[in-house]
C-alpha cells in the first residue's frame, strides 16, 4: 500500500479541516495516510514554518494525489 503524508491546515483548531479532509481521503482506497493536524496557524511565522514541513514531506510523497487521479 502507498502512503501519503496529508497536512491539515486551520487558523483554529483544525477540526473542521479534519473532517473534511477524512471525507476526501476516503476516495482513494489504494492509498495508506499519514495525517498531521496544524490548528492555530495564524502568523507568517507558523506558515513558514508548516511550508517547511510540507517542502521536507515533498519528496518522500513523489506526485501529488491530484497527478494520480486523472
């Protein structure tokens, strides 16, 4: 099974993100998720620092799910 890594970003607790990512999630069955929560960001700072995250997570995820879909 593929895994993917998925951020969930808010400016608050990030339960809605959570939710509505979960929904979108199960769409594609093949793949295996690893879920990181990022409430409360609400700075430049935390941006930065999440992008980060995001750009390191890159290239252990090879495409992104929207080039495999179609």
């Amino acid at each position: 099974m593929i895994i993917r890594t998925v951020f969930f970003l808010s400016d608050s607790t990030a339960i809605t993100a959570e939710t509505l990512g979960h929904s979108l999630l199960t769409q594609f069955e093949t793949f295996s998720f690893q879920e990181n929560s990022c409430p409360f960001i609400n700075s430049i700072e935390k941006a930065e620092t999440i992008k980060e995250e995001i750009n390191e997570a890159k290239p252990k995820n090879g495409l992104p799910l929207s080039y495999l879909a179609h």
